[in-house]
C-alpha cells in the first residue's frame, strides 16, 4: 500500500520537474491569488476588529460655551447620549480640567485664571457614523461653535484602508483565483499531453482508474499546496508591515502575533484542495478521451 | 497458471457483433468463436476491422450490435470500474511498442507492473523472469533506441506477460518489422501459445500468416469472410 503510494507521488514528481516553468506559474499565480483573498480577508478581519476598538482611542472633545449652568450641561449630556452612534458621555468639569492642566504644565499656568470651558468626552460606538454625530452635537446650543474635537484624518485612514483591502481581496483575489484555476487547468492537460504514453501503457495493462489518475490530482494538489505556503509567507509579511504602520498612527495600536503555523495549515490546506479540484477537472476531459 | 483449453466454454464468442462509428461500419455482423489454446489470426486489408475486433475484446471500444462474451461475460456488461480488472486478464501488444523512452528495458516492463500495484520487491524478482521469457533479459539494461524493431517488440510482448494473461492480443505486431524479426516474433507468441495462451493476432502480413499455419479468420469491410470450403468453391 505504502509501496504503491510511493509510486504515485514520485510519478507526480516527474511531472512536476518536466513542466517546470508552467508548474512556476501555476504556483506563484496560486500564491498571490491566495494572499490576495485568503490573506487580506485576515488582515481585513483584524483591521476591523481593531477599527470597533478604535472610538475608545478616537475619543470626541466636545466644548461648551461659557457659563453654561448645570442644569444646561445635564441637558446637553443627556441629548449627546441620545444621539445614534454613541457609546459613553463623559463630563469633564472645568474644575477638574484646569486641575490637570496645572499640574502637566505648572510654569505655563502659573498665575493665570482657568480658560477652559466645561466638556464632555464622547465615546463612538460606531466609527462610520462619526460624521454624524459630530454634526448632531455641534447644533446643541450650549456647544461652543467649532467646539468638537474630532481626529477626523485618522478615521478616514482606517475607513478607506478597509475599503481599500475589501475591494482588492474581492476583486483582485477573485479574478486571480480564477486565472490560478486555468493555469493548474493547463499545466495538468499539458501533463496529460506530455504523458499520453504512460498513460495508454496504465490502461493497457488494467492500471484503474484511480492509480492513472492520482499522479495528476497530486500534481495539482502540489501546485495549490506551494502556492499556499507562499501566500502564508506572505501575509505574515503584510501583518508585520501593517502593525508597523498602525504603530506609528497610534501608540496603543496592536494586531496581535500573527498564527503563522496555523496559517500554514489553512493556506496549504485550501490551496492543495483548490489544486485537487483543478485536476480532477482536467483529467475528467482526458480520461473520457482515452478509457 | 494459465487455463488448459476447454472445448465447452470458448474463450471468446462473436455473435452478429456489429460497431458503428457516427457514419461509418467498422464490424458488421461478425461472428466466431475461440476456444482457450487457441492462436487465431485476423487478416483483412486495412479498414477491414481486424484491429476493431481486438478492440472490443479489451473493451477499447464497444460494441453496438450482437453479443461479444469473453469467458461467458457480455463485455457490455463490464462496468468501466471493471475494465482494469478484465484488461488483466489479457496481455495487449500494441503495434507501435508503446515503450518509454526515457527507460531502460527492464525500467518499462517494471513501470507497467507498478501501474498495476506489485510491489517494488515483486517487481525486482519477477522483471529478470519475464524478460528472459521473451528472450531479452541480456538487453535488460538498454534503452529502446539501443534495440533493433524485434527486441523492441520483445519489450512490448514482455510487458503485456506482466499481469499472466490467459489471453495475448496482438495488433500487427510484425506491422514495423522486416520478414527476419516478423517471423522471430510469430515464433515467440507460439511459443507462449504452446505454454497455454491463446494468441490473438490482428496482421495484414500474409506471408508470415500462411507460413505459421495457424488458424485464419478473414475480415474484409467489417464482414468475415467465409472460407473457401464454406463457399463451395474447393
């Protein structure tokens, strides 16, 4: 059994080493197809999970105007929390404000009366709707004109880094999977070719089908098998890169380890069952022709 | 150990077997029987069907009218997982040897029997056996473009023993050879006939047909062709 196992996977070797530039292709081009769809659909998963934490860091300064009372400030607090999109309104007292401002920057404040206005820290609790929630705060009376406070560059950052990774995973990854397909497709019927006499010899002497086909199925499963443990190569790159940037947006940024060996076993597993299925579509035309 | 031959069940029966190709008649109507032992030539002109004929018995192609039993089987019947298994039970001998270039003699006769699941050990005991069977084993080490038609043929004979098959086909297997090698390859099938395999040879050679004396089964556009006798022409 083990004997004959052997036999087949040597004879998929064969193979592979005389369609050595097709075999090139069909690999690099399951690589990049792979870490365009497999690969950026990870990185896209952990970007967003990391954007949904994002408004706690992202947090909204709202500024009110001078000499708004309590009952004004219990007002505004309680229409900000109203507002679709919001997680938390915090008040932050004038008092307390100026407390901390003085003991951050004591020789600055040194003798000077408090400046500061009442505020509310607000806390999102959807990112995309930050635009809104700005407008809705800044029509409250007691807000200060231009009083909230909002790191508008970075949000637009991340919402069109998530746009952007969605598109090129989906369409990009998609049309390159297909292009993959074609070539395994290729590189397999190209085997066939290269192969007729085996193959007539195979079946000649009552070789079944299962033993004239599996070199072949292996051969694809190879093909997927290389091209996804480049694509796992790949993405951990991309990983490292992209915790590299978000780092420099923001200290607290962190993607977390990437899981390289379970990458592994995910993209060589998906790429291996991708190029099986190639094959067996390649060989179906073939062994229709020649049985 | 091949089967003695057996006068009550013929190996292979032919009855109004009749194939069709989209417009054209390869075999029509053709009937025979052969018993086990038997060596039988089919002879005709190119196009006359002779080469059909082996082909529904390894069930290469199938046939579209009549009965073609082999052993008492309708080859018919025979599910496409089955084919392999059947097809062992015969040795094929194509006319253009089939071997592998890139392989040395006794590397084509191996990949054969690996193809059909022997073990590495079965294959290195029984490659030196078969070969010298077929008188070729001094050339085990050559590579088919080292080796005159006849010793290639020799190759193709070897490798279609592997399975030992109670049945040889044999498609012009002189068809590339000069009269010297055509009849040293005649004479290598009788012999295996001899040892107790029926021998089924498709040949436009006539000569070599005539010099064997062995029975003949005339084919001329898909139809048997009587014998002289039957045509109360003798």
């Amino acid at each position: 059994m083990l004997d004959h196992a052997w036999f087949l996977v040597s004879e998929a070797f064969v193979a592979l080493r005389r369609n050595r530039l097709l075999s090139f292709a069909a690999v690099s081009t399951v690589a990049v197809s792979l870490y365009l769809l497999g690969g950026l659909g990870y990185v896209y998963l952990r970007v967003s999970e990391y954007a949904e934490r994002i408004p706690g860091q992202f947090d909204m300064r709202v500024f009110l105007k001078q000499g708004t009372t309590f009952d004004e400030i219990r007002e505004t607090a309680r229409r900000i929390r109203a507002i679709d999109g919001v997680a938390e309104a915090r008040h932050i007292p004038r008092e307390i404000a100026w407390r901390k401002m003085r003991e951050q920057m004591p020789k600055e404040t040194e003798g000077l009366e408090n400046p500061l206005p009442d505020a509310f820290k607000v806390t999102l609790s959807d990112l995309s709707k930050a635009n809104q929630v700005r407008a809705a705060i800044a029509r409250l009376p007691s807000v200060e004109p231009n009083g909230v406070v909002y790191d508008e560059a970075a949000r637009q950052y991340m919402d069109q880094g998530l746009k952007f990774l969605r598109w090129l995973g989906g369409t990009l990854g998609g049309l390159l999977l297909v292009t993959a397909g074609v070539l395994i497709y290729n590189a397999i019927q190209l085997t066939i070719l290269a192969r007729a006499r085996e193959l007539r010899i195979m079946q000649l002497v009552g070789a079944t089908r299962l033993t004239v086909s599996m070199p072949f199925v292996i051969e694809g499963m190879l093909h997927g098998l290389l091209g996804g443990a480049l694509a796992n190569l790949l993405v951990w790159a991309s990983h490292v890169h992209l915790q590299e940037r978000l780092a420099s947006l923001q200290a607290t940024a962190n993607l977390g380890t990437y899981p390289i060996g379970l990458g592994f076993a995910a993209f060589c597993g998906a790429g291996a069952a991708y190029g099986a299925v190639c094959s067996v579509l390649s060989l179906r035309k073939a062994m229709r022709q020649t049985t | 150990m091949e089967a003695p031959p057996s006068p009550s069940q013929p190996l292979v029966v032919f009855d109004q077997v009749e194939v069709k190709y989209a417009e054209t008649v390869a075999l029509d109507g053709v009937s025979f029987e052969v018993q086990k032992g038997e060596f039988v030539f089919f002879v005709g002109k190119t196009g006359a069907g002779k080469s059909t004929v082996l082909k529904v018995i390894s069930r290469e192609v199938r046939h579209t009218g009549g009965r073609a039993l082999l052993n008492g089987r309708e080859l018919n019947g025979v599910r496409a997982s089955e084919v392999p298994y059947l097809r062992r039970q015969m040795g094929i001998v194509p006319q253009d040897f089939a071997l592998l270039a890139g392989k040395r003699v006794w590397e084509n006769v191996a990949y054969a029997m690996r193809a059909v699941g022997a073990s590495a050990r079965e294959v290195r005991r029984r490659v030196p056996e078969i070969l010298e069977r077929v008188n070729i084993g001094h050339r085990a080490d050559a590579f088919p473009h080292e080796l005159s038609g006849g010793e290639q043929q020799r190759v193709a004979i070897a490798r279609a023993l592997i399975n030992n098959p109670v049945l040889l086909l044999a498609d012009e297997p002189t068809g590339n050879l000069d009269p010297e090698h055509s009849i040293e390859i005649m004479e290598l099938l009788a012999q295996l006939n001899v040892r107790g395999t029926t021998v089924l040879v498709a040949s436009h050679d006539v000569m070599v047909v005539e010099r064997m004396g062995k029975r003949v089964i005339r084919l001329e556009s898909g139809r048997v062709v009587p014998p002289v006798e039957e045509m109360g022409l003798a």
